[in-house]
C-alpha cells in the first residue's frame, strides 16, 4: 500500500511537470512590436508557471511578447545557456526566476555584456543593484512574509516542529526559515536555521528540517523520512502549498493527520486546503501580480520613466479559514477585467535602503 502511495504521489509530480513545461511553450504570448521578452524558469514549479501568465498578460497589454525558456531539472548550465541564447535571439530584456544565486552572476554580467536589461524575481542581493542594467528585483520582504506563520504555530501547538524547506541557495527558503523561527520564539542561530532550537516559551521544540526543492514528491518523501524520525511531531512548516499537498499525503499514508500543518503561497489547491480545514494558515502572494508587476517596471525602465537597481517588494496577506476571501489570488491573468485593473495601479515603489 506504501509503494502504491509513493508512486502515485510521484507521478502526480510529474504531470504536474509535465503540465507546466507545456505552458512555457516557445510560442511568444503576442506578436507586438516592441520586441520579445525573455522569460526564465527555474524549475517545474507552479509558482513560475503562474508569474510566466501574469507576465505574459501584462507584455500583450503593453505591445511585447514573450518567450519563455524552460530549466525543467534546475540547472545552472542551462539558465547560463538560455540567456545566451535569448541574447543572441535580440530580446529587449531578460525577466523570470534565477536558480540561484550564484549562478545569477553569470546571468547577470551575461545580460549586462549585451546591454540588455535585466529583471528577476527572488534572488535579491544587494551586490547586484549597481551594475549596469540591472533593472531590479521583484519578492515578497523574505523573514517578514513566514514570521505570522512561525508566530501562528507557536500559539497553536504544543511539542515538536518541523520545517520543509524550498530550494536552497538562491536566499528566499534561508529567509522564509529565519522568519518562521523568529515567529515562533525560537532561542538560537536563526539565520543558520539548525536544530534543535527551544520555542515559544519553551512550549515547541523544533527539531527537524528537510527539503522539498519545492516540489510535491520531494516534500512527500521529506515528510516521510521526518515522521519516521520523529512520531510523535505536533506540527510542521512547508514553504510552499505545493510540497504542502506531498507532506499532507504523506501525514494521511501515515495515519497522523493530527500534525497541524501551515504554509505559504497561497496556490488554488493550498486555499482549497485551508477551507478543507488539513491546512491551517499560509501567508499568500501572487506570483501573477509579480510577473505583471516585473513587465511594467521593465517597461517603464526601457522608456526612462525609472532608474534600474532596486529592490520591490510583492504584496502579501496572512490567511487562516476566517479570512480566506482576503488571500491575493494567483489567476488573475485569466481576467481581462482584473488585469486592466492591476496595470492601471501606480508602479511598485521601490524599497529604501534595501538590505545589504
């Protein structure tokens, strides 16, 4: 039965992948006249499929297309080749998702070389705002975003906690990890983020923390090896709803569907699981409204109207099942209405003193 499990969850993943990657396409979303836009993906994940929509509802709206360059196994080498290759193709500007953040040293200087602008979303550093054509970055403000969850689980359990991380090494999973301990009154290296820490008063320990690289069958098998280690855990942190979905199948394979489980995002199926009641908060933000958001600034950057080298931050809202209408929805792309209305909003402001 256990076998059975794993390979379902697994193959639900891939389809998943092998849905978004047929979103991508290599079909520009219009065939406007200001030129086309690349468009980075770093991974199969619906968070990148759902910014690549929103960006392509904002080029239409503003006369450009869109390609978008796939990295289905999140490989440096490949994002390093598909900015060469989007730069040999005469793109106008590079927009999407870096792997991480060394390798957006060489996507960065490879984009700077050819003069061509530069916009990313996550993978914020500050050594990257002063150089040339580097429009900015676009994210939600990283440790603020996963504090009210970590404060949440702190005053609604009692025992051992876990956490399943994204993708390290770009900085938004170290940051989501900082934020979360901070919310839950954890005592220890924080940014270091390792177990065990005494939280909450001394009322939580964290105990345990895996990856998931942001994906659902990584986060089934993390929560797996976690409940294994740890039978008796009283709640657990995933950093996205997408691994929610994994580590929840994998608490139900288990029978320990009493493990009080929260997260962020904000996805459709992780806002179907706080109004089922297995997921009990997530602070959500749309990746739609940033990739609008990143060709507006792109835009307004290619026609003088704002300087490159800033930082932005995404909007966001903490939701458990009493305020759920509140989440910022991920298809908003898919309204007309709903785009006009967002484009028609005052640009991002930039962050001062963005942090070094």
């Amino acid at each position: 039965m256990k076998s059975r499990l794993v390979r379902t969850i697994i193959a639900s993943g891939t389809i998943m992948a092998t849905i978004g990657l047929a979103l991508t396409g290599a079909t520009p979303a219009s065939a406007n006249g200001k030129g086309t836009i690349a468009f980075l993906l770093s991974g199969p994940d619906l968070y990148y499929q759902y910014g690549l929509k929103g960006a392509e509802a904002a080029a239409t709206k503003l006369g450009y297309s869109v390609k978008a360059y796939p990295n289905p196994n999140i490989s440096p080498s490949v994002e390093l080749a598909n900015v060469k290759d989007a730069i040999a193709q005469g793109v106008v500007a590079i927009d999407g998702y870096s792997v991480g953040l060394s390798t957006e040293d060489a996507t960065i200087a490879a984009a700077s070389r050819a003069n061509v602008p530069i916009f990313l979303m996550y993978g914020y550093s500050h050594k990257y705002l002063n150089q040339k054509d580097v429009v900015g970055f676009e994210q939600v403000n990283l440790s603020p975003f996963s504090y009210p969850v970590g404060a949440w689980l702190g005053s609604h359990v009692k025992g051992q906690i876990a956490i399943i991380t994204g993708q390290l090494g770009r900085g938004d999973a170290e940051g989501y990890r900082t934020g979360f301990l901070q919310g839950l009154g954890c005592k220890g290296n924080l940014v270091a983020g390792l177990p065990t820490m005494t939280c909450a008063k001394g009322n939580v320990t964290y105990v345990d923390t895996e990856t998931g690289h942001w994906l659902r069958p990584d986060a089934y098998k993390a929560m797996q090896d976690i409940i294994g280690k740890y039978p008796n855990l009283a709640g657990v942190f995933v950093m996205n709803e997408d691994m929610a979905v994994g580590a929840h199948t994998a608490l139900v394979a288990a029978h320990k569907t009493n493990v009080v489980e929260v997260s962020q995002n904000g996805a459709p199926y992780g806002l179907a699981g706080v109004a089922a009641g297995w997921l009990k908060a997530s602070d959500t933000c749309s990746p739609a409204l940033e990739g609008i958001n990143s060709i507006r600034l792109i835009d307004a950057y290619i026609n003088h109207k704002v300087s490159g080298g800033h930082l932005y931050y995404s909007h966001s809202v903490f939701v458990t099942k009493a305020n759920l209408s509140q989440a910022v929805g991920w298809t908003i792309f898919q309204n007309p209405a709903a785009v006009t209305k967002y484009m028609g909003l005052p640009l991002l402001t930039p962050v001062p003193n963005p942090p070094m």
